[in-house]
C-alpha cells in the first residue's frame, strides 16, 4: 500500500470558491468538492469555522518591506562599486537597523541567525 500524505495543498482560490458556491447555495458540498478539486471534509471546516479561509503563514516578518527593499537596494548597490557585503555583515546591518529602532525581535540580541539569512536571500 502507497503512502498517505497527511497534509495536501489545494489552490487557496478553489477552496475559496469552492466554499461561496454552497454558502450561496449554487452547488452541494459533494459537487462543490468534485468540480473544485477540494475535499469534502475542507470544505465543511471551512464553513464551519474550524479553519480560516486565509493561507497559512510563516512567522511576522522583522523589518518592514521598505526596510528590506532598501537592503536589498544597499547590497547590490554596494556590490557595484566594488564593495560586495559578506553574508555576516548583512546581519550585523540588520542587528543595527533593529537596535537603531527598538522593536522586538525573535533574534538574540537582534542579530538574525543563517535561517533569517536563507529566507532573506
């Protein structure tokens, strides 16, 4: 017997609208389910509330998207005049832009590990 895959991704815009056909009564869960590719037992959770209709995200994000724009503009900026930042010195940046503002972060000391890294990149 094959492996069972415990947790399946379905498109979030079939579940969607998979979940507004029955809730405006257009279509039964079970067709709903067929014509939409969802299983029935999604469908039902989503209704009843046991799950959101939203993705799934990973944890908030540290800096701000004009904050990381404006790394990303700095690295390759830097990079074109001869000065290309090493992988450290993006974080010591990074410890710095949060030290500067005060927020708090996941981080020790505010200074983001190879996985802040990895994501960033």
């Amino acid at each position: 017997m094959g492996k069972r895959n415990k947790y399946r991704n379905y498109a979030l815009e079939d579940i969607k609208n998979a979940v507004q056909m029955v809730e405006n009564k257009s279509m039964s869960i079970r067709s709903a389910s067929r014509q939409y590719n969802v299983p029935k037992t999604t469908i039902i959770h989503k209704l009843n509330g046991r799950s959101s209709l939203q993705a799934r995200s990973g944890p908030s994000p540290v800096l701000f998207d004009s904050e990381e724009e404006m790394l990303v503009h700095w690295v390759i900026d830097m990079a074109k005049i001869g000065y290309g930042q090493t992988r450290q010195q993006l974080l010591y940046t990074v410890e710095t832009i949060l030290n500067h503002d005060g927020r708090k972060t996941p981080f020790k000391d505010n200074l983001p590990g190879k996985d802040w890294l990895y994501a960033f990149i």
